[in-house]
C-alpha cells in the first residue's frame, strides 16, 4: 500500500469458472447434459459440464474447453454468455465466481453425445408452475430426481428465466431445431421452453408472418402416418 492506496495486487483474487448449461427439446420437455463429478467436493454428484478458466485463457476458449472434455460435444449450434454468478460460500473450496452460459442443440446430437458414458446424462428439467428462476427440478430419464452439485440447480433456473425472456425476441428457439423441420416441432420448443400451451392457430400466423425467421421450403414430410406436414427452414444463421 502506498499513500494510502491499495495496489492492484493488495485486492483478493477470486476464481473464475465457466458453467455451460447445455438444453434441448424431446417428447415436450426440456433436457440438459450433466457431468458426473469425478473428484472431491461432491464427488459423484452430477454437475454442469464447467471448468476453471486459465490464466491468459478467453472465457469462450474455456467453454469449448469444458463442452468437449466433460460433455463430448465438439460443436454446439449456439452459445451465448448470460450473466456472472457469485452466491457466497457456493464453493466450499473457496471464492468462486462463475460466468453461465446456455448452449442449444437438437435432440439428436445432444443424444450422440452422452451415449456409451456413464458419467454424461441427460436430465428433464421441470419447475412449480410457471415459476421461473426458481431451483430447477432435475429428473433422470429413469423419472427419479437428483440433486446436482453446488448451486447448479439455482443456475439452471435462472437459465431457463433468461431463455423465456428472449425466446419471443430472437431467433434462439431455431438452434433446437433440425435443417427442415414443421411447425408442430417448432410450437413444441416454445412450449417446452415456456412451460405453457400455445395457440396452435396463433403460434403459425405469428412466426410465419416473420419473413425474417422462417421460410417455407416448399417440402413435406416423408414415410409418416398421417398427413404429411410442409416443412421450414430457417432464413438467418445463427
């Protein structure tokens, strides 16, 4: 310290983490991928697929990172940083601050990607209501609950909040979906996402009226039993 002025190094140091929360849409509900913890605190405690960021490391850089070491995926349709998170005491190992981020992805290749590991699962989240930012309700696909390491389930909650927020502003929802895809997936998202019923005449006038995010591919569905549906694509890149 000098004439009473702290030095850049007088200032505590915390640790910083990044927590991907990685989501898609199947059979109406809303998924993510969790990580087995293989070490100490919580070991055994299934967690997002995180990771400490290294010095001179981007905070993207390290995301990447943990998404392919701790979830198998390569390559995520979207990635989009939310907010930092720095509930006191969240980590018994000391302070640490965590940046969220939410990744979206067809069903399928989150699919791929927890195949044939045992320490990667794919977890129904579910909430009270219509509550959001509330503690997510973490489900196996064997219907049983867990409860995920740390605060994780506080962070998936406050996932989901900001996801809700935008879903209606951007074109976020189209990272879920295949390259052609129907109008009853597309409404299945939102709902999934929103925890709520749409008005299936009032969902297609409202994103078909948008030029700017969907377009009609002049296809239909193939080898299905029932009326074969038209197909969309998306008119951006996300």
């Amino acid at each position: 310290m000098t004439n009473g002025q702290r030095e850049f190094k007088d200032y505590p140091r915390p640790s910083l983490a990044v927590d991907p929360a990685v989501m898609t849409v199947h059979d109406g509900r809303l998924w993510t991928i969790l990580w087995r913890r293989q070490n100490a605190p919580q070991q055994g405690y299934w967690a997002l697929p995180g990771a400490f960021v290294n010095e001179g490391e981007e905070l993207e850089a390290a995301v990447a990172r943990a998404l392919r070491t701790k979830a198998n995926l390569d390559r995520t349709s979207y990635v989009e940083q939310l907010f930092a998170w720095n509930k006191v005491g969240r980590d018994p190992r000391g302070w640490v601050i965590t940046v969220a981020y939410f990744a979206l992805l067809p069903q399928k290749q989150l699919q791929a990607a927890v195949d044939g590991d045992k320490n990667v699962g794919l977890f129904a989240l579910e909430f009270d209501g219509s509550s959001s930012g509330r503690p997510a309700r973490v489900v196996g696909t064997d219907g049983r609950p867990v409860s995920p390491a740390f605060d994780h389930a506080e962070i998936l909650g406050m996932v989901v909040r900001r996801l809700r927020e935008r879903l209606w502003h951007s074109p976020v929802v189209l990272a879920l979906l295949p390259e052609r895809f129907t109008l009853h997936e597309m409404r299945t998202s939102y709902e999934a996402i929103l925890g709520r019923s749409l008005n299936k005449d009032s969902f297609r006038r409202k994103v078909t009226n948008n030029k700017m995010l969907i377009q009609p591919t002049g296809e239909y569905q193939q080898d299905v039993d029932h009326r074969p549906a038209e197909l969309f694509a998306r008119t951006i890149e996300l």
